[in-house]
C-alpha cells in the first residue's frame, strides 16, 4: 500500500490537471462556474482517485459507492474526474454545455455515465443523497453515500430537514462534505444570509463534525478515512476553501462565481496553477 506521503503527492499532482480542464472546458463553452469547481476540486479528487468505490467499465454497480454533487453548479469538477477515471472519453469536456451534450450546465442522471442524481436547484442533491443512504441501509447494501454542498446552499431549508431525516436513521453510510468557500452567487456569505460557525449547527442536529482545510490533501484523506471507519451516525466534513482556489487574480471574489476567462486571463490562470502550491 502507498504510504500517506506518496497518496498526497499523487493526488496534488491530479488536482493540477482537474484544475486545467476546469478552466479549460468553461472557457471553450464561453460559460460556466469556475468558482466552486476550483474550490472543490482538491476534494473532488480525493473521493475520484483515492476513496471511491467505483468501476468505469461498470458504473451501474449496484455495489457502487454513491457520490452527489448537490451543489450541481461545480459540475465541471465533477465531469473532469469522470473523464480522467474513463468513464467518457476526456476530449468531451470541450462540449460543455453544447446542445445534445451528455454534459451540460447542471449534471443529469442517465444522461452521463457516473452520474447518479439530476441536481442545480440547491440542497436538492443533498436530499436524494439521504434517501440513497437510508436505502442502503434498509436493506442492508454496503455502499456508502458521499455527497459535497456548498456553504450557501446550506441557506435552503431543505438541507436542515434531511439533516434531521439522516440522524433520526443514524445514517453511519452517509458522508457530507461542505465545500466552504464563503461566497456564493451574490457576494459573501456572511453578507446575504449569516450561518454562524457550522459545526455547532450540524452537531445540534446529531451529526459528527470534522473541520478541515479543505485544499490541504493531507487532512482531506485522514477525514474521509474517519468518516468512513464511524459508525454511530451520519458525519459531515466542514472544509475551510478558498472561492476559484489556484488562481491568485480569481480567488475569493464574487467575480468569479459564474464566467469564463478571456484567452489572456486564461493564459494567466494555466500558468498560475502549472506552478500552484499544494
């Protein structure tokens, strides 16, 4: 087995090339969410090549491991690590958003292999995420259910109801990771509708908190291996991110929630994250 040092290094090194496409797709498309797909992309990748239990040559797996990308807005995170796993060829990225596209805007179930919740209006992903968990549990399959959420999404009342709906059930299958990057669509989180600290508000509701920084590998894995190896209820990991992380003229700025690079900012941006810290 590798040890954690090697894992770490392999994994940034993927997060380098998750950031590329990223960029790279929603420029082509000319639209898109550059700012959540940055800030979840070094999570996303730990779930892609390190945690997941998956087969691209079978994504249909009833044993498979489910993974929700409630906040569906950062779908160009989640189709990069699709392509780069093979479950699609990875020259489709450059039709994002086209017409008749297996990948559009928002991620549609059945429409694209690996994805298995149709989610964009927000907290509904969480929702579908809980309902999975709850029937593994009933009927007693062994997979687990991973879902990320934005910081902002957690302003929808919907995710504080499956919130309570996952520990009434003591849903121990059932990770939830908030991506949070404290901006949202309209500006700072803090601004348009103040959460407060989020471990307390979670743990009220029965759910073991983690807090993590959520761009340092090291931590993201030592979390997901905790969530994984507890088994009194749900456990969600709260990931301290930075909005369009890699890309110092982008980063934490309401700017960039939502379009794409000119070619000159682009050129900047590819070089930036070619030489990004881990």
């Amino acid at each position: 087995m590798e040890s954690l040092e090697k894992r770490v290094q392999t994994l940034n090194d993927l997060a380098k090339e998750v950031r590329f496409h990223i960029l790279s797709m929603i420029h082509t498309a000319g639209s898109g969410h550059p700012g959540g797909s940055l800030s979840s992309a070094d999570i996303m990748t730990a779930l892609y090549f390190d945690v997941l239990s998956i087969d691209p040559k079978n994504p249909l797996n009833p044993e498979r491991d489910r993974f929700i990308l409630s906040k569906g807005h950062a779908c160009p995170a989640w189709y990069t690590c699709l392509a780069m796993r093979g479950f699609f060829p990875i020259e489709e990225l450059l039709t994002l958003r086209r017409a008749n596209s297996r990948i559009q805007g928002h991620p549609v179930a059945g429409k694209c292999p690996g994805i298995d919740a149709t989610t964009g209006s927000l907290g509904v992903g969480f929702g579908q995420a809980v309902g999975m968990a709850l029937e593994a549990k009933m009927t007693g399959k062994k997979y687990r259910v991973y879902t990320i959420l934005g910081d902002g999404e957690l302003n929808e009342g919907i995710i504080w109801e499956s919130c309570n709906t996952a520990a009434k059930f003591k849903l121990h299958n059932l990770t939830a990771i908030v991506d949070n990057n404290k901006l949202q669509n309209d500006g700072f989180g803090r601004d348009i509708m103040p959460m407060g600290p989020l471990a307390p508000r979670f743990e009220a509701m029965g759910w073991k908190t983690l807090e993590i920084n959520g761009h340092k590998m090291e931590e993201i894995l030592k979390a997901l291996d905790e969530a994984k190896n507890y088994t009194a209820g749900p456990l969600v990991i709260i990931a301290d991110t930075i909005k369009v992380r890699g890309v110092s003229f982008m980063e934490n700025s309401p700017d960039w929630h939502g379009k794409a690079t000119t070619d000159e900012e682009l050129a900047r941006a590819m070089a930036e994250i070619k030489g990004a810290r881990p």
